[in-house]
C-alpha cells in the first residue's frame, strides 16, 4: 500500500468502528431528545461557547508564533493567526491533522520565505507543544482527582491514577531541565531538534494549556447545569478523547469523541451529552472549516494575482 494511501485508510478504519460503538450508545436516543437537549441550553451558554472558541484558536495561533520564535523567524502576528486558523480548521476536520494542517502551513509559511525543513520543523514543534499541554494538565486532573480513570475503567486502583499523573508531571519537569541545561540536539535525518530556549519553553508551557482549556470549556458550557460533573472532570475526558480522536486520524474524530464522553459520563443524560458535543463540533469544527475554505481561496487569489505580475514585469524588461 501506497504511503499517501495509510491515514486515510487508518483514519476511515477509526471512523467506522467509532460509528459502530456510538450505534450501540444511541440506541436508545430519538432525535427529539437531542433537539430538546439543544434548545435547554440557555443563550449564555451559546455565548459562552463561542467566546471559549474564539479563545481556543487565538491559542492555536499562539503555537505557530512560538514555534517561529524558536527558528528565529520574524512573520507578521496577522499572517501567522490566518495560516495557523487555516492549517487548524482543515486538519481538524480531515483528519491526520499532522499532514494535512501540514500541506497547508506549507504552502502559507513558504510564501513568508521558509523553507521546507522549517516548515517540517515548525509543525514538529507546534505538535509537540500540544501533546506538552495534554501531558501537564493531564497530570494535573489526575493529580487533583486520581480516580477520574475510573470513569474508563473502573477495576483500576486509585493509585494507578495518581501514578500516572505524577509521572506525567514528572516528563513535563524533565523537559523544562532539559531546556535549562541544553541538552544535546536530537537529529532525525535531514531534521535537527534543538531544546528551546527556556523564555520558549514557558510560552509553551502557557499556550499548550490554555488552548486545551478552551477547548473543553466549549462543551462545559453547553452541558446543563443540573447534570453538569464539573469543569474538571469535563476537561479530564476532552483531553482523553481528543487525544485518542487525533491519534485515531479519524476526520474531525468522528465517533471517537462521542463514544467515550458517553462512556465516562454514564450519569448524565446521553441526549444532553450529544448535544454539548454538537454544539463543539459546530463552533470548534465546522464553523471554522467554512471560514477556512474561504481564507485558501483568497490566499490562492492573491498568489496568483502576484505571479501574474511577476510574469508581467519580467516580460516588460526582457
């Protein structure tokens, strides 16, 4: 099989036995429930859910300008909030948002003068700022309430929970020293991954987190508020399921978000619970992914109004 053939077919893999598991979850929904689950939520937590999108994908951005502080390169804030919006929306909503976010930071940050090597680079280090947030606030949630891995499994010790979330801190720590102390690079082939310089690591160490929070707010808020586990709990779960939805390639993480929200949130009406989620994947998915499309189109507008221009005056002097 063809390389360019994998994550689509990992990700479509990932799609239908999500769907398969979520089929068994919503047997017993109608579509009414889930209407009326909708309109329960109030006006506040529609606004609310906006603003926390609007927070989350501020912080994306935040990821790719960190990442340019690291390679030392100088590229409007503007420039970099509607590449990294762009490259966000469409992988998000594709799947294997590592290549295809990928091909579209390329084609935006080449026209800023990098080159492809910083580009790999630049994704390399935005992914890992996201999976550096996931570990510390995931160790965190674990720290405060070790037991929240029960909600996945429930013969597991709470040690097993506490464990996990110092160990997870425990990373975190080892990365910052590393950065104190500047360790030796890692070279992978063509690639030279240097620890960042520590003002680097604290923005990481901020931006990471901050975006995930977001994140997870958006479903808070859209969940009722007579049922509603907690903002800890709720961020414990998103981080488990996003994790596992861009780990699974699958596009947008269909089914997989679903499937294990029910599954950690048994006491809270299942209708409501879809609700929260479709009411994330609108603000935090789809919205974004249409006014995505519309950024590409204007960007390969002016990119080819500037070759025609290019072509022109070079014609004009020959």
């Amino acid at each position: 099989m063809k390389k360019e053939y994998i994550w689509p077919v990992v990700g479509l893999g990932a799609v239908i036995f999500s769907v398969y598991l979520l089929y068994h979850q919503l047997k017993g929904i109608s579509y009414d429930d889930i209407v009326n689950s909708l309109q329960a939520i109030p006006l506040n937590g529609w606004l609310l859910a906006a603003l926390a999108t609007v927070g989350a994908y501020v912080a994306l951005a935040g990821y790719d300008r960190i990442a340019l502080l690291h390679l030392r390169k100088k590229i409007s804030w503007r420039f970099i909030t509607i590449a990294s919006f762009t490259a966000y929306a469409i992988g998000h909503n594709l799947g294997a948002s590592v290549f295809s976010g990928g091909v579209v930071r390329y084609r935006a940050y080449s026209s800023q003068g990098l080159s492809g090597a910083d580009v790999g680079i630049l994704v390399a280090f935005c992914s890992f700022t996201f999976a550096l947030g996931s570990i510390l606030l995931g160790g965190i949630v674990l720290v405060i309430q070790p037991s929240m891995l029960n909600r996945f499994n429930e013969d597991l010790p709470t040690w097993v929970g506490l464990g996990a979330g110092i160990g997870m801190l425990t990373l975190v720590a080892l990365y910052v020293l590393g950065s104190v102390l500047k360790f030796r690079a890692l070279k992978i082939r063509h690639f030279t991954l240097e620890y960042p310089a520590i003002p680097v690591v604290w923005r990481q160490l901020l931006i990471g987190p901050l975006e995930l929070l977001a994140a997870a707010a958006i479903i808070y808020f859209a969940l009722p508020a007579d049922s509603n586990p907690g903002y800890l709990l709720v961020l414990g779960i998103f981080l488990a399921s996003f994790s596992a939805a861009l780990i699974s390639h699958a596009p947008g993480g269909l089914g997989v978000l679903e499937v294990l929200f029910l599954l950690a949130l048994p006491d809270v009406n299942p209708a409501d619970v879809v609700a929260a989620l479709l009411v994330f994947r609108l603000f935090y998915l789809l919205i974004p992914f249409a006014v995505s499309l519309v950024f590409v189109v204007l960007f390969e507008h002016d990119q080819w109004i500037n070759r025609f221009r290019n072509r022109s005056k070079h014609t004009d002097q020959s």
